[in-house]
C-alpha cells in the first residue's frame, strides 16, 4: 500500500501540486505531525495549523525548522497565505475549514465538543476530515460519517493510531480470504482508578498532556479506540468492559485456566477465545495486557477451507482454528501523512463507522461521586470508560463518557457504578448532545431516545 501512496506522493511533488493539509491542534501529537509533515512527506504541504494559543502553533512549525510564519485573523488573509507559500497560524479554527486551498484537515484535539463544531463547518465546505480523535468518533462518529456521505467527503480515523493500524492488518487478513475473529489491541498497562496526580510524572517526562495520558492508563482511550473498530468492522464485544485479559496482574491465573503454552508472546494466546462464541457473536473487538509485541495490534482469524489450513500450518501458523496475525507497532505521528494521502489522493477510508454505533463508551464512577458535583474532563479524576454495545446503552440509558464532561451530578453514584442520564443534568445547549440525539434516531429509530 505505502509503495502506491508514496509513488503519488512523488508524482504530487514533481508536479508542483502538493496535497495541502490543514491541521487543528498542536499538542504533544500536533507538533509531531508538523515535523513529519514538513520534514519527511514530498508532495505534501501543512499550510496552516490552528491552535487556541496561536504562539503554541508557532512553535509547531518553529520545531519542524519553518521560521517564515503568518498569522491570519481571516479566510482571505489564510488564502492568500496559502497563494503566496507561506504557512499560516490562527486561533480561528474555522478558519480552516472554510478556506480554499486547502485539501482535507487533520483534527488533533481530543475534545468532544469543540471537534464537533470543526468537522461540521469542514462537512459543510466539503473538506475531507482525518481524524487523530477517537473519543469524538467514538461518541457521534456514526453521525458525522452520515453528513460527511451526503456532502462528498471522507471523515476517517488515521493510521498511527491503533485503531488504523487495526483496520489495515484487517483487511489485510480479508484479503488472503480468512475471517477475522477479533481485533484486539495490546497494552502495557490499564487501572482504572489512575489520575492525574499518579500519571503526573510520566505526562511530563514525555512532554505529553497529563489528562490524556490517564485516559490512556484507566482505560478510557482503548476503549474509545475499540469501539470504532467495532463501528468499522461491524463487530462487538464479549461482555461489558471488554475481556482485557492483564497478563500483569493475573499471569499464572490465566495460564492455568486456558491451559496455555505461554512465552508472552500474543501468538501464545489463541486459546483464550472460544471460537463458537466469536462465530455467534460475529467477531469481537478485545485487548490483552502485558504481552508481546507491545505496543502492538492483532487479528486472529479463522479459515474454513481444510487445504487452506494445511498451508497456514505448512507456513508455521498452527493448526487453529483461530491464527495469529499482529503488528509489532504503531508510530503515531509518522504515519498519519500517509491516511492523508490515501485519502485524498485515492478516495480511500482507512477507518470509519461503516455499521453505525455497534459499541459505546459509557461512563463510570472512578471514585464516590457526590450530587452536585460537576464531572471533570476525560483523563480525570472522577471517571473512566468502559465499551459497551450501543443496544445496550441506549436501552438502559446509559451516559456516553464523551458527553459526560460538564454534566452534573443529580444524587449520589457509588465507585464503578455505571451513570445513566437519569443522574445528571447535561448542559445546555451542546452541539453534540443534538448530533448524539440524531445518531440514536436515526440508526434505532424504534426505540425510546434520550433528547438533549
């Protein structure tokens, strides 16, 4: 695949014709993207980055050696910026998305509502849209996929992130004709109860936001990170929360109980699913904890042609039936250019809600929540997420954690209580609590919704 993207790439580039990227956000991942963008992608251009403090998205291009830096406060000051050659800051996201010139964005906030508003203004003047934001795909994604559709253009996940990388060993897998079973993703660590105090010293080791590396920790971002693959591949999920098997705290437990042969390696873990389960359920999405490759991604797959087996058995597969295919790695930053150029240059989704919302993200308590408190951010000290089927979060009205920032608290919710609607009051007037609205409508339009 990347022998094709890079070959039009280079095409782009002799041409005099870069593809154009803008790019919203320029956090810890924002300045790795510029870097690579400016650095090390021929026939692509980042011509302009918004960020709320213009100095941070500055220094984004100053990091990536770009010294010849305007700031413009309007769409005909950026679309001359862009005719002229010069990058372009601006505290204006929207900006962005209403300028000519400029080919398909990059969002790489993190944020439910603000991202909202910028992927429907860029809809809305037909920009492709390339997300490094799970937690938005994650809550309204099904939605603005469906906008996205009707105006022309793609909204996609990226590559980099687990979640792309997943959907490529996927098709992948597909298209040497075995069915994938589970996507799963492999992590180092996950406690629910870490915080922004215990997750303090490693955010700032890293330059990193320290909100966002205890989403990572608690495990809010995986699960955000796997619902999209289920959304994406059509598949769901075992049980509440995931199996998430933690090789770290329950190794030998686990070995006994699946009778494993284990070096720590995912290719060891075949056994832990039952296959008739996974044939009934039509394939899950999971993750383990502290195994090898991390931090990798996996697909185990079945084959139901009995000469086909022999092969895989003959090429040091196993006998199965399920088969073990991973990826060592995902490099983040480095690899969102390319789901640009797929994008752009052939019409080609690396990751989108292709089955409309399968599994959920909903809230629960991470400590004793008490009424009238305020719930605080994603990567916090009050909550964590846990995937669940959308059937089954609407039906018992659960709270998507993505809109659960702001809410406040009607009574009291134990710790590891999951929160309903019923026990907050959400704020007024949020854009995504409509889109959240529209996408229960719209793809389980017989059931009981919960309105803004």
């Amino acid at each position: 695949m990347y022998f094709i993207v890079d070959t039009a790439l280079q095409a782009r580039q002799e041409a005099g014709n870069p593809v154009r990227v803008g790019m919203i956000g320029s956090g810890f991942m924002g300045k790795g993207i510029a870097n690579q963008i400016v650095n090390s992608v021929p026939g692509m251009e980042l011509v302009a980055i918004f960020n709320r403090t213009v100095e941070k998205a500055k220094y984004a291009y100053q990091q990536a050696g770009v010294e010849d830096i305007r700031e413009v406060k309007t769409v005909a000051e950026l679309e001359d910026a862009i005719a002229h050659n010069q990058y372009a800051v601006t505290d204006d996201a929207m900006l962005l998305c209403r300028a000519e010139g400029i080919d398909a964005l990059i969002e790489v906030t993190g944020a439910i509502e603000f991202g909202a508003h910028v992927v429907m203004e860029a809809i809305a003047h037909k920009k492709h849209i390339i997300l490094m934001n799970a937690e938005l795909d994650g809550t309204i994604g099904p939605i603005l996929k469906t906008y996205a559709d009707k105006a022309g253009v793609i909204i996609t996940a990226c590559e980099g992130d687990q979640p792309g990388v997943e959907m490529n060993l996927y098709r992948y897998v597909k298209s040497l004709g075995l069915t994938p079973m589970v996507c799963g993703n492999i992590k180092g660590l996950h406690d629910a109860y870490r915080n922004p105090t215990t997750q303090k010293g490693f955010a700032e080791q890293w330059g990193q936001n320290v909100h966002m590396v205890t989403s990572f920790a608690d495990g809010t971002k995986i699960s955000f990170e796997q619902a999209i693959v289920a959304n994406g591949t059509g598949m769901t999920i075992a049980k509440r929360g995931m199996m998430g098997h933690d090789f770290m705290r329950h190794k030998e437990e686990l070995i006994k109980e699946y009778n494993l042969n284990f070096n720590g390696h995912i290719d060891d873990l075949t056994k832990l699913y039952d296959i008739d389960q996974l044939k009934e359920l039509g394939g899950i999405v999971d993750y383990v904890v502290a195994v090898k490759p991390g931090p990798g991604v996996y697909v185990f797959a079945t084959h139901d042609d009995p000469k086909q087996r022999h092969y895989l058995n003959l090429y040091k597969l196993g006998e199965g039936p399920l088969y073990s295919f991973y990826h060592p790695y995902h490099l983040c930053h480095l690899e969102v250019p390319m789901s640009v150029a797929r994008v752009v240059l052939f019409n080609d989704v690396v990751l989108a809600p292709t089955y409309g919302p399968r599994v959920d993200v909903i809230t629960a308590a991470k400590t004793d929540l008490k009424a009238g408190e305020t719930i605080d951010e994603l990567g916090g000290y009050m909550t964590y997420g846990l995937c669940e089927t959308a059937q089954i979060t609407l039906e018992q009205n659960l709270l998507p954690i993505g809109l659960a920032e702001g809410c406040v608290l009607k009574r009291d919710v134990a710790k590891d209580q999951v929160l309903t609607y019923d026990d907050v009051e959400l704020p007024a007037g949020r854009l995504c609590d409509k889109l959240r609205a529209e996408q229960n409508a719209m793809f389980f339009p017989s059931r009981t919704l919960v309105t803004a």
